[in-house]
C-alpha cells in the first residue's frame, strides 16, 4: 500500500510542475501576444490612446489565438518559446 500512497504523491507533483510550465507558457503567449499588438496598432497608424479598453482587448485576443495556432503540434518550438527562443518571423 505504501507504494501506492508514493506512486500518489509522485504523481500529484508531477501535475504541479505541469501546471507551472502551462502557466510560464500562457504567460509568455500574453506578453507576445501584447507585442505583436502595439505593432498591429502602429501599423494602421494608430496610437493606443486612440482606442478604447474593449477594442484593445480584441486584438490582444487575436494575436493569441493567432500565436497559438502557430504553434499548435509543435512541441520543440514550444520547448523553445519557453527558453524565450522563437522560431518565426512576422
């Protein structure tokens, strides 16, 4: 039974560090998601003041999920992004 209970408790940890790499990962996607918005915006000549909260929402939004398809089934260029190496060019 004591295996069980270690097997338990290996498994729990192993879910943890998961859960931290997922939230590194998300993160790392806002802050270039973020990035790739402010040029978004100076490419169409705009300032951020110019738009409102909700309007900028909706392009960070867009950028996600543009990143995220970019990198979907890519497990290297995931490991890479988390070392803070990207793989592509925009």
């Amino acid at each position: 039974m004591r295996n069980l209970d270690q097997i338990k408790a290996n498994m729990k940890s192993a879910l943890t560090q998961i859960s931290g790499v997922k939230k590194r990962l998300e993160n790392k996607f806002v802050d270039m998601a973020i990035d790739k918005a402010k040029v978004t915006i100076a490419k169409q000549g705009l300032n951020e003041e110019d738009l409102t909260q909700e309007q900028k929402e909706i392009i960070v939004n867009d950028e996600m999920r543009n990143l995220k398809e970019k990198f979907q089934g890519r497990g290297l260029s995931m490991a890479l992004l988390l070392l803070g190496i990207t793989t592509f060019d925009d």
